[in-house]
C-alpha cells in the first residue's frame, strides 16, 4: 500500500508539472507594435553541422509557409557531407562558418555569424532538424507578439526507429522542465534552443550568443539573459506545428544529443521542480517493479500503479512525440534509456570534464576542447 500511495503522489507531481501550453496555429494576430504577421521581416537563421539528411526537411517546409520569410540563411559549421550543397539548391543564403575563435562553442559561433548577415526586424533561430507546419512561422510571429519578449518552442518529437522511441521518457522529462508552473519565476528561466524567435532588438539588448559564447547550454543561458534583462520568455510545445525527427543517424548520436546536457540542465531548474521531477521518477520506477512483483503480494498495487502511470505517459506523450504503442506500454525501456543517458552525462561532466557532440570535444565549464 505504501508504494501504490508513493505511486499516486508521483502520477498526481507530474500532473502537476505537465501544461499542454501548446503553441496555437490560430494565435492572436494583434502585434505590439501595430504590425500583423504578414508586414514583419523575419531573418531564419539555420546553423548546420553535417545535416544533409535533416535539412532539406527543413529546407522543403519552409517554402510552403503560409508566411514568407524575409531571408534564410543556413550557415555550414565545418561539414564533411553535403551539408552546403544541398543548403545552396534550395536557393537560400549560404555562409561557410569561420575558424572557430577562442572561447566559443561551435554552434554559438555559427549562429552569432547567421546573425551578423541577417536584416530583419525579426529573428528566428531553427535546427536543422526541426520541419514546420504551413501555419507554423505565422504562428510563431503572431504569438511572439502578443507574449512579448523572447519564445522558445519545444519540437513534437517524431520517431521512425526502436531506438529513437525509447526516448519518451527523456522527452517527457524535458517536457516537465519546460512547462512547470515553478519556472515562470525563475531568474534562470531558459529557452529551448531548437526553436526561438526574438527580436533584434532584443537580441542585440543582451549581446544574443555572443554573451554566452562559451556555454555548453546556450538556450538556457541565453533566456537567463533575456530574464536579467527584465525580457520577457516563454515556452510553448509545438505538438501540430513545429516538430523535429532528433537523431535519425543512429542511437549513438541520440546517446551523445541527450547527455551533452542532462545532468548540467538540472542545476538550472527551481527547487520546486526538481522535487517533482524526482517523484515522479521515484513513482516511476516504483511501479515499473511491478514487472517482477508476479505472485507477490506486492502484484496487484504495483500493477495498478503501472496502469495508473502508463495511462498518464500515454496521454502526455500525444503532445510531446510519436512513439508508436510498444514503447508507452513497455515505458520500463525507456527508463532504462534515460537512466543511461544520465549516468553518461555524469560519466562525461565529473570524469571526463568534456562531453562530445558533432565530432567536437566541448569542455564543461564553457572552454571549447579539442
């Protein structure tokens, strides 16, 4: 009884944490400065390391978009595939990255250069991975206005292979951060980086990448930047306009994507969020045990507890990614995936003091390695 009630407790913390404050295709269109959507000249600014198989998704819907962007500009971090040409064949404004100075991270510095090129009063930064719904720039423009400030969209993550799947727990983790009701007052608030759009104005107002240049975890630390700066930030989950396939290459690149930041990110949320995290995972795994509890007397609490949290995986996860049925139903693989990934990220961040992403070593503590 004891652990059906730690069971409950948990499942009633990430009702609590979870708000489907989803980013609205039909946004108010209002602006606050006067100007509707389709006036606006927003600059996309795409940083792109060896993505020819993510970016002509990427490429291909936004020439579908319902709103024109003022310019594109893609710009090719180093790549050894085919990362340029096919950038180029899309038509859109391509700039080799330059030699990475010292104390910048590479994607900082390709990004602080797609700056330095764009012109519009507007800016949006995208992945490479992300892929867009017609509506989804207008919504994006629409709903940056009537929030004000900065926002930052956390992608609909779509999967194709086992191993992509088992990432559902660590996305609904990420979820949590994203959209507790105890981070709308954090001094630290972040952003999530896949997806944000600013103004230059603001932008330039806190130095944009370049005051973060040696982070590891630029999208954090440049909404706690905005925050300092009294800029208003705001997260929305993209569930039916902004998505993203994450690691497609293989689950060593979704191994190294995931823990270049778990355990570091942690130390950038409130109290009251980690509390709740940590219940949830405590009740997680609580009635995960159920699987070895059979002709116990343990059984039957533990198995309504696993019903209890593989009915609330499989509701929030409709809204954070596509993970077929097999892994919300056997959601123990995914425990295991992000228990992995944890202890990776920790493996890297105390031992190693560097974590690899993208054939870079990037030393914790803001110092790019080797």
């Amino acid at each position: 009884m004891v652990l059906l009630v730690l069971c409950v407790i948990g499942c009633l913390a990430g009702m609590w944490l979870f708000r489907n404050n989803r980013l609205a295709a039909d946004a108010a269109s209002g602006a606050e400065d006067g100007k509707a959507p389709k006036e606006r000249k927003l600059s996309v600014i795409i940083p792109a390391r060896n993505e020819q198989v993510n970016l002509p998704h990427l490429l291909g819907s936004l020439r579908e978009m319902t709103f024109t962007p003022h310019e594109i500009i893609v710009v090719d971090d180093f790549s050894d595939d085919r990362t340029y040409e096919i950038a180029a064949s899309f038509g859109v404004t391509v700039i080799r990255n330059t030699e990475l100075p010292p104390g910048w991270t590479g994607k900082n510095w390709a990004v602080w250069n797609g700056y330095r090129q764009a012109t519009g009063d507007l800016i949006a930064f995208l992945d490479a991975d992300i892929r867009l719904a017609p509506d989804a720039l207008a919504a994006l423009i629409a709903t940056r206005d009537r929030c004000g400030g900065v926002i930052s969209v956390v992608p609909f993550h779509y999967t194709e292979k086992l191993y992509e799947r088992l990432a559902l727990v660590t996305n609904l983790l990420g979820a949590f951060a994203f959209t507790s009701p105890a981070e709308r007052r954090n001094p630290r608030k972040g952003l999530y980086g896949s997806c944000i759009v600013t103004t230059r104005e603001d932008y330039e107002l806190v130095s944009g990448h370049s005051s973060v240049r040696g982070e590891l975890l630029d999208d954090l630390n440049l909404g706690a930047k905005y925050t300092e700066a009294g800029i208003p930030v705001t997260n929305f989950l993209g569930c039916g306009l902004v998505s993203f396939r994450m690691y497609p290459q293989g689950i060593r690149s979704e191994l190294e994507g995931f823990s270049k930041g778990a355990v570091l990110s942690t130390g950038k949320l409130r109290p009251g969020t980690i509390v709740c995290v940590a219940l949830w995972m405590i009740g997680l795994i609580a009635a995960e045990s159920a699987l070895f509890a059979w002709g116990t007397s343990w059984a039957v609490p533990l198995g309504i507890a696993y019903a209890l949290y593989t009915a609330q995986i499989v509701l929030f996860g409709r809204y954070v990614g596509k993970f077929g049925w097999f892994v919300p139903l056997l959601h123990p693989l995914s425990t295991l995936f992000f228990l992995v990934v944890m202890a990776y990220s920790a493996y890297q961040v105390l031992f190693l003091g560097h974590v690899a992403w993208k054939g870079r070593n990037v030393k914790v503590g803001g110092k790019p390695g080797a």
